[in-house]
C-alpha cells in the first residue's frame, strides 16, 4: 500500500506570545489518501489554519510528524520546504492574491518561472491550464477587470498548472455569492476527478457537507473524521 500523501501524527502547535502560550493544536493525527476530498472544518480559533499551514508547508510542528509526500518536513530545510510547495501543492487563497500589474496569463504563468521552465513552455501550460477553467477569453485581462468568480479561476488556475499532487484551499469561496461558490466547488470536484487531492480549510457547514470527507476541529483538536456515505 502507497504512503499517504499527508501524515501527521500527533502533531501540537504551542505559540509563545510574551509570558503566555497559546497551544494551536493538542495532538492531531489524520492521513490523507492521494486522489482524497476533504474539507477541514472549524471556527475561528479552532486551530484549522495551523492546521492548513502545516499541510502547506509554511509552520513546523511543536512536536509529532508531519509528511507531505512521503517526507517529514522537520527534518528539511527552508530551501527544501520552498521546493516541495512549488512542486507538490497548490494554493488557493479566499482573496485570490493575484498580482494586479499582470495580466491573466502571466499570474498563472508565476510558479511555472520558479521551476525553470522556459518561458514557451510556461505560456503553452498556463493557456492549457486557463482553458480547463474556462478562462481562455481573459488571458491578456488585468485581475481589476475580472469578477470574483473569475478571479477565483485564476487563482485556481495557477494552483493547478504544476500539476501538484495536493490542491489546499483556504475559505475559497469565502468571498463569492452562493452560486459562483457553488460552481468554483464543482470546478474542485472536477480537478479531484483527475486523481488530484483537495483539502479545503473553512468554517462553512455547506462545504464541509459538500467534501467526500469532512474533519471537523475544534480547541486544536479532532472532534469528528467523517466520510459521506456513496
């Protein structure tokens, strides 16, 4: 049987703020299956965005393991770490963070330069990937020109033109109305559909209903792994 594509095994989080700690995470332990689709679910608070921050790479646990594709990320290096976000995760944020001096195509175009693909081949994969989110016509738009639900494409776009094995999304349909989140979450379906996994972070009882599988956290740990029944 295959490693899981996350691992974290009894992982705790303790911030040091002045004389107090803060514990973000008491003792988590989950694993992930590549090709999977879950939501992680919590209130404010709750310990979800530490959570998300270990699967992307961007904390380090107080203690416990935490393996993204077969490796512990305590043991590697800064660089090491940069590397296996580029190349393992795509990231879709709540306010898109597109770079509004760019046009479409060159947003999506972004993580493509920092693996050294030459610029032909980045434009040939970033108009493929703009293609499969029905964005062909807006390639040479600015983000200013673009709806919500546009944008949102866009951003999910270039998570997808590296061709990560991990999709983590943060309250992507956060600031959407009902109906383009509700279509920017079948566009997640889809993607999953391709043996990509989706893990999306959010407060939102309809998404986490929505997933295939919903962990729902809360004071920094698991109260309920729940997968929806076929």
């Amino acid at each position: 049987m295959s490693e899981p594509v996350i691992l974290m095994e009894d992982v705790r989080k303790i911030y040091s703020m002045g004389e107090q700690e803060v514990h973000a995470l008491r003792g988590i332990s989950f694993s992930v299956e590549q090709g999977e689709f879950l939501s992680i679910m919590g209130p404010s608070g709750s310990g979800k965005s530490t959570c998300m921050n270990m699967i992307g790479c961007l904390d380090r646990p107080t203690s416990g393991i935490v393996k993204i594709g077969g490796r512990e990320t305590a043991k590697m290096s800064e660089k090491e770490l940069a590397v296996l976000r580029n190349k393992t995760i795509g990231f879709v944020f709540q306010q898109y963070h597109l770079l509004p001096t760019m046009t479409v195509l060159e947003n999506v175009m972004v993580p493509l330069r920092y693996q050294g693909i030459e610029r032909p081949l980045r434009r040939d994969m970033a108009l493929a990937a703009l293609e499969k989110v029905g964005l062909s016509e807006r390639i040479n738009h600015l983000p200013n020109e673009l709806s919500g639900g546009q944008k949102q494409r866009v951003a999910i776009a270039r998570a997808t033109v590296t061709r990560p094995a991990i999709i983590l999304a943060d309250e992507p349909t956060g600031a959407l109305d009902s109906s383009t989140g509700r279509a920017v979450l079948d566009l997640f379906g889809e993607i999953n559909g391709t043996g990509t996994t989706i893990v999306i972070v959010t407060h939102d009882p309809g998404i986490g209903a929505s997933t295939k599988r919903c962990i729902r956290i809360l004071d920094g740990q698991i109260q309920e792994d729940k997968v929806a029944m076929a």
